[in-house]
C-alpha cells in the first residue's frame, strides 16, 4: 500500500455525480489532468470542446464567457484580469507595425496612453478623433488605418455620440470597430444589432466588431474585482484575439469569476436601481447656481442626449425597472457637473472633500457612491466647444438612498458657499 502522503494526493474517492446548486462549481487550475495521452493530444480549448490548461478556461470560466455572450449579445468571449487589459488585447491582437488606430478624444484615458506609449513603441500609429463629430473621423481614417475604438458615453464628459453612424462610416471603409461598452453593459443598448428595428428582414444587422467590458463594474457590482472581457461574433476575429490572449500568457482567477458569476443574476436589477438615483440627482443638480453645466446623456440639453435617445429611448425593449422607471431607455449611474468659472480648483476640491458619503475614489458601478474632480484640460487635445468652462466633477451614484445623497451634497456646496 502507498504511503499516506501519497494516499492523500492520490486518492480513490470521486463524489457522485448529479450535484445541481444556483451557482455553478469554482474549478480552480493551473494543471489539467488527461485521462491518456491520446485525448492530451487531440484535447482542444479554443472551440470550448475540452480543456488543456487552466490559463485556457475551466468549467467555471466558460460559463461566465458564455453568460457574458448572452448578455451582449456575442458568440465568443475571452476574459482578462482588468478592462484596461481587454483593450490591449483587442488593439495587439488587430494592430501591427505601420498600422494606425483612431481613438475617442474623449476615451477612456488608459487606452490613450497604450496608444501613446506601448502602442507607439511597437510602431503602431494612432490619432484621436472627435467623437461628437462623424465627418472628423471620415477625415482621419487613412489607409493604413485598421481599428476604430468608440466609447459611449465619452469618459468623464459623458457626452453620448452617433454610434449609428460611426459604426457605419467604418463599415463603409473596411475598418473594424471596437467598442468600449462598460456603459452601456450590454444593458443600455445591444453593441451588435444596434439598429433592430431599422434593419431589413434578413439583412446583417449593423453592429460593431468587437465589444469591450470592464466588468469590474457593474457585472462585479461589488468595488471588489478586476475583470473585462473581449466580445465578437466573428469566428476568424475570435481566433485571431484568443491567439494573442494565449501569447501574453493572459488569464483570470477562479475566485474572481465565482465573485462576477454570482453577481450577475442581480446586474439588470442594479443597473435600474442606480441609473434611477442618478437621473434625481442629475435633475436636481440642474438647479444649483453653482453649477454651469449637467453632463448625463438622459438630459435634454446633455451633449449627444439625441443619439442616446435614437440608441438607448427609443429602441428600448421592455424597461429594466418599470414600477419606478426614471424616464425612457437605460443609462448608467455616471454623472458630472461642471462648476462655474468664479470658483477655484481650490473651493471645487474643498468641495469634494467635504463631502461624507461620497467617497473620493476611482471606478464606477458599485454600492458605494464615489466622486472625483477632473483636470480637464490635460485630458482633451482642446476645450470641447458642447463643455462650459470650468471645473469639472465626476459622480459615480451608488446604491444609497437618493435623500441622504442629496443631504450629503446640500452640506458640500455649503461648505462651496
């Protein structure tokens, strides 16, 4: 008879099989054992049908990739360690030396700053487009361009743009298009049938190439995971990112995708209780003399409240909370203000501190409500023209209660005054 130690490794016991529970089992593993060398050989991760290494997916992993497709509406998904990791996913797997991507002016900093750094390093050019302005990106695609991000809402100014026709102005040139889709969440609106109700019958609908989700926000909803995900519904762009996620040895944690696998069940939910809180508040803060402009896509008035109507009003399906529905279609819980020019950065940030249930922080899409005073100016190439002058301030609203939010920023501007 071996010996303990090697009866404890080895041992005979299998629990029986037809275990069933709300959530699924956490297989974590860095080893995958095979039953001969016959199935090592011929075993294959990329089309799901078995499992190599757990760098490569478990049983666990798959699930959450093929929730993630449902909810996007995708037919394959990879998962990274962050959103910022997803992009550079997406922009090594479709870029190489000589080629140029154009990015959102008003992106996600972090994806400026691949651009402008590794990007830049490996040869890859890049440029950045006005979002809110279609014929700008018509002048800057070239022909060596290769990739096209979009962002809706734009980061920090949340200014919504003509996603239609960005999408389509790609397609007409032959140049994918990647969305940065945290938004919207695949809740908002659909990255791939962006126009159902326009599109023939039996036509493709129009959608981007690729989706891209930090599901550190609200898939996790909790300020407690880092994830993203890589989504798209061609097979041969599909292979082409899962070969450059298994170049760069990328790959996430059992643990962190229980956390996102169980959290998921409640985003939709979520999602309506904190857009709800941040329309109230964005509606009372239009009343605040201190402020010179509100920037949350629900608001007429709000630059792009348009095209997010076209996109996320008018085409919505059934309304996600629709006992205490906030208004038409779906936004998310982002909301900044832009304080007068009379105030200093000095009194603005004198401001955010002396908020209490606001915490300074970054991220979104978690239980607490957060706050951040931008710089603007060393965000953008130029003072957009649809932004007042002044100092800005993001809010992220969390999952309090909307009166004791409002308390909370009632004592801060009169702290401000």
């Amino acid at each position: 008879m071996p010996d303990l130690t090697t009866r404890l490794i080895h041992h005979p016991y299998t629990p029986p099989a037809g275990f069933a529970a709300p959530q699924p089992g956490v297989f974590k593993a860095s080893t995958v054992i095979f039953p001969s060398v016959a199935a090592m050989r011929s075993t294959q991760w990329k089309d799901k049908t078995g499992y190599t290494y757990g760098l490569h997916g478990t049983p666990t992993s798959y699930q959450l990739e093929e929730r993630l497709c449902t909810l996007e509406g995708g037919l394959h998904c990879i998962l990274a360690p962050s959103g910022l990791a997803a992009i550079a996913i997406t922009s090594f797997a479709l870029l190489k030396a000589g080629d140029e991507v154009l990015i959102p002016d008003n992106a996600y900093g972090p994806n400026k700053a691949l651009a402008e750094g590794e990007l830049k390093d490996c040869g890859i050019h890049h440029r950045f487009y006005d979002a809110m302005n279609p014929a700008d990106l018509a002048d800057k695609i070239s022909a060596k361009t290769r990739l096209v991000w979009v962002e809706a809402a734009g980061s920090i100014t949340l200014e919504f743009p003509d996603v239609i026709a960005l999408v389509r102005l790609c397609k007409a040139r032959g140049v994918p298009v990647a969305l940065d889709n945290t938004w919207g969440a695949g809740l908002a609106f659909k990255p791939f049938d962006l126009t159902p109700r326009a599109t023939a019958a039996g036509a493709e609908p129009l959608g981007v190439d690729v989706s891209v989700h930090a599901l550190t926000k609200y898939p996790s909803g909790g300020g407690d995971v880092l994830m993203g995900s890589v989504i798209t519904r061609d097979d041969a762009l599909a292979l082409r990112l899962k070969n450059t996620h298994m170049r760069l040895g990328i790959g996430v944690g059992g643990n962190d995708v229980e956390l996102v696998l169980r959290s998921l069940p409640s985003m939709a939910l979520r999602y309506a209780a904190h857009d709800i809180s941040t329309r109230a508040i964005a509606r009372w803060c239009l009343g605040r003399p201190e402020l010179a402009q509100v920037l949350h896509p629900a608001l007429p008035g709000s630059p792009g409240h348009a095209h997010w109507r076209a996109l996320c009003a008018d085409a919505a399906s059934v309304p996600l909370a629709a006992d205490a529905s906030p208004g038409p279609g779906h936004a998310a819980g982002l909301l900044s203000v832009m304080f007068k020019p009379g105030y200093s950065q000095a009194q603005v940030d004198g401001f955010c501190d002396a908020l209490g249930l606001f915490k300074l922080g970054y991220s979104w899409g978690g239980p607490v409500s957060l706050v951040v005073p931008y710089y603007l100016p060393s965000l953008r190439a130029g003072w957009p023209a649809h932004i007042a002058p002044g100092h800005i301030v993001r809010f992220s609203i969390g999952l309090e209660n909307v009166g004791d939010l409002l308390g909370d920023l009632d004592q801060a501007f009169a702290v401000l005054a």
